[in-house]
C-alpha cells in the first residue's frame, strides 16, 4: 500500500480546525503572493517573472523554476489564488492528520516538484506549453482535494448550499479544470491537470507498477467471477 494511503476518519468538525502546517502554508502563500504582486506590478522588476515556472527558461538552466513556481501568482488572476487557499484551508487540515505533519509536507512537496517535471517535460514536444508561463500552488492543492476524495470518498462535503460526497466533488473539480481546458487552450491547465494525476498515483500507489498489475490482475479476476456467476445462474434457473 501507497505510505500515502493511510487513513483514519476524524470528526467534520475536526477537519474545520487549521492545523500547524496548514497553517505555515495559508502564510507563506499569502505573504509571497502579495510580495510577488508588490516586485511584479509595481516595482516592475524583471527577475519576477523567472520565479514562474517557464517550461522553455527551465531547460535553458533556470532548475530553480520547479520549487519557485508555487511561491507565486498570476498577477492578472487573483481570484484562482483565493480559491487555492481556500481549498487549502478546507481540506488541508483533514490530510495533515491522516498524513501526518511529514508526510502531508512530503506528499505536498512532491506533487508541486513533479508536476512542475511532467510541465517540463510536455513542453518539449509542445510550443505553446514551453512558452506559457505557470504560476501559484494550484497542482498541490488540487493533489488535496483528489486524496480526500480516494481516503472518504463516501464523506458528505458541503458545495455551496448541497452537500455531495468528497468523489463526486473530485469529478466537478476535474470538470472545472476541463471547462477552464476548453477556454484557454489546455497549456493553461496543466499544474492542476497534472497534479490531480500525480496525486492519485501517490494516493492509490499506482505509482508503484507491481501493485497497479496487482491491482490489474485483481479486477480482471473478480470480472470473470461475476461472469462464470452469471452463466451459472442462468443455466440453473
């Protein structure tokens, strides 16, 4: 099983409550978002933009784009940035305690680093991708909302005024990600596309390729079962 993959259910209202690390994360992305802004559209200076993570800059040597990205914001988006922290506060706290306070960091540093070397990588054989500009933690955060909804998939989650379970909230979002695909071209989705692929890897450890054939191998067994089941059936009634 994924070290990701452990759960033990806590109480709703426990989840509400902010912990240590979530805590630090609404803070950092906060501060560095508005200090971003501050060098980005009022100091105007040009070393801001290479902080984002430019698939095309990344393969010219600027390395440090895949950890710096998610310290940034799209200056021209402030509304996404609200959102991710809000997600962030709602179900960051629910996966720092199934976790863990190392794991949650561990699992949130991973999907950030390889989302940004999945970006990367696409934009080699991609033009508009290795040109477009990545801001802000969206992957992670997405990576969040996805391992809540494997762990209590059957949890009841409030969406606006109706509540949904945490699985049919996983299938909305990946919905929002493809309306906002269809808008903007898919190069303008990738961190969340990406981060919610490499968080259910991570979660359901297929990322692993003997426990994905394992796992394989265990659904095509019980499709035969069924199926051996279904001819008995008919053949005693």
């Amino acid at each position: 099983m994924s070290r990701f993959a452990e759960s033990a259910p806590q109480s709703p209202i426990a989840s509400m409550r902010p912990t240590l690390w979530v805590k630090r994360l609404l803070i950092a992305h906060a501060v560095s978002y508005v200090v971003f802004l501050i060098l980005a559209s009022w100091v105007k200076w040009p070393g801001a933009i290479d902080l984002a993570l430019i698939p095309s800059k990344v393969e010219s040597g600027y390395v440090w784009q895949l950890a710096t990205y998610i310290v940034t914001g799209n200056p021209l988006d402030p509304g996404s940035f609200l959102f991710d922290l809000l997600a962030l506060f709602f179900f960051g706290p629910e996966m720092e305690r199934t976790f863990g306070p190392r794991r949650f960091l561990g699992f949130y540093a991973l999907v950030a680093v390889v989302t940004a070397v999945l970006v990367v990588t696409t934009g080699f054989v991609s033009l508009s991708v290795a040109r477009f500009p990545y801001f802000g933690f969206a992957a992670p955060v997405v990576g969040l909302i996805v391992a809540f909804g494997v762990h209590y998939p059957t949890r009841q989650v409030l969406l606006v005024l109706w509540p949904v379970k945490a699985w049919t909230l996983v299938l909305i979002t990946l919905g929002i990600i493809a309306l906002y695909g269809l808008s903007r071209g898919p190069e303008s989705v990738l961190l969340p596309a990406y981060g919610a692929f490499v968080a259910w890897l991570l979660t359901t450890g297929y990322w692993n390729p003997r426990r994905a054939w394992t796992r394989f191998r265990t659904w095509r067994l019980k499709r035969e079962l069924r199926v051996v089941r279904g001819r008995d059936d008919k053949y005693w009634n």
